[in-house]
C-alpha cells in the first residue's frame, strides 16, 4: 500500500539520499543531486527545492547543524539527516521497490489517442519511435559497459532497469508494427475506412475501441 508521508515529493527522497552521506547545505546539495544525475531517477522540480527542504526541516526529517558563511555569498544553513528521516529513507525506498504504482508516460497517452491518425501514418511514426530507440539502446548499453568498469553494478541498477524497460517498448512496437503492415490487426479496416471516408463516429468509446 502507498503511505501518505509527511512530505512526499520525490524530491524529499532525493535529498534524503544524499544526506545520508553526510550532512550539506542546501546548495551543495543540489549541485550534488544534479552531479548524481538523480533528476534523470525521479520527476525534480527546482522551483519546489528550497520549500521542500524547509518542509522536510519543520517534519524533523532534517536538522540544522550550523550555518556557515562564504565570503561575500548569504549565509547558508548546513543540515544533516536525522533519525527520523534515515527511517524515512528506508521505508520509501522498500515501498517504491516492492509495492507497484502508477506510472503514467507520453507513450501511452499517444496510444490512447492512436485512433486520431491513419492507421498509414502511424506505422510511420512507430518506425520513427522505433529507430530513435534502438539507437538510444545501443548508445545506453554502450554506456553501461564503460560504467561498469570503475562502478559497482548496485549503483548503475536505475540504468539497466530503464534500458531493459526501453528494450520491452521497442520489442512491443515491433510486434505491433507486425499485425499493423500485415493487415492482421483487429478491427485495422474499421480504422482505415474511418479516415479515409472521413467518416465521424457518434459513438466516443468507438473511436477507442479501433485502436485495440
């Protein structure tokens, strides 16, 4: 079951993971987030950053230690994880591990709305997709190898996990690039016939209902 946490923007788990290390301002930890590539892991807003770590202060997750002054640059507040917020830590990472959720795409709500193009065109399209991911794959395993050789695979793990995703996708496409050019796609003449009459239905779940 998904838990209503006192903060619960993904950022808060971010920050977390990084103080777990040791204790930073805020700045150095978002100049560390951004090293860690954890933006690329998890949806990050940066406008939010600062609200969240205030937030995150005032639920006891983190604490201030000290504020240190660098020159001329404003005073900033050095915070370090707490107790609290290392059980935090543990307890979103094992409910994001074990417990599936809803993770919504650009792919999928262009497939929901597939029925808008000609069935001619989004054959198109999809060998579009298709090759832009086979090259993204390519390159991305390319990539890992290399990593592999200075990291330990554990850190590299949210990197296999989004290839071997994008290499389900293309596998997926290509399946359906199979039945859409063969002809064997269910309900594929309905499709075709509706824009080439330029045919409306009255019916909105019709509409749908070709693209599966």
């Amino acid at each position: 079951m998904v838990q209503q946490r006192k903060v619960g923007n993904l950022l808060a788990l971010a920050v977390l993971s990084v103080l777990v290390q040791r204790p930073m301002h805020p700045y150095e930890i978002a100049t560390t987030l951004r090293a860690w590539g954890k933006d690329q892991d998890m949806e990050i807003k940066w406008g939010s950053f600062y609200t969240v770590v205030r937030n995150m202060d005032r639920h006891g997750l983190i604490a201030a230690v000290e504020s240190v002054r660098e020159g001329r640059r404003p005073e900033r507040t050095v915070y370090r994880i707490t107790d609290s917020g290392r059980a935090e830590l543990v307890d979103w990472a094992r409910e994001l591990v074990s417990t599936p959720g809803p993770e919504q795409s650009r792919f999928r709500a262009g497939l929901s709305v597939l029925a808008a193009l000609h069935p001619d065109e989004a054959v198109i399209l999809l060998r579009q997709r298709l090759a832009l991911l086979e090259d993204g794959i390519r390159a991305g395993r390319a990539a890992l190898a290399e990593h592999l050789r200075t990291v330990p695979r554990l850190f590299l793990a949210e990197s296999d996990y989004d290839l071997t995703v994008k290499e389900a996708e293309a596998a997926w496409i290509r399946a359906l690039l199979a039945e859409l050019t063969s002809g064997s796609y269910p309900g594929l003449d309905e499709w075709r016939a509706f824009h080439e009459t330029g045919g409306r239905s009255t019916d909105p779940q019709e509409g749908s209902d070709t693209t599966r």
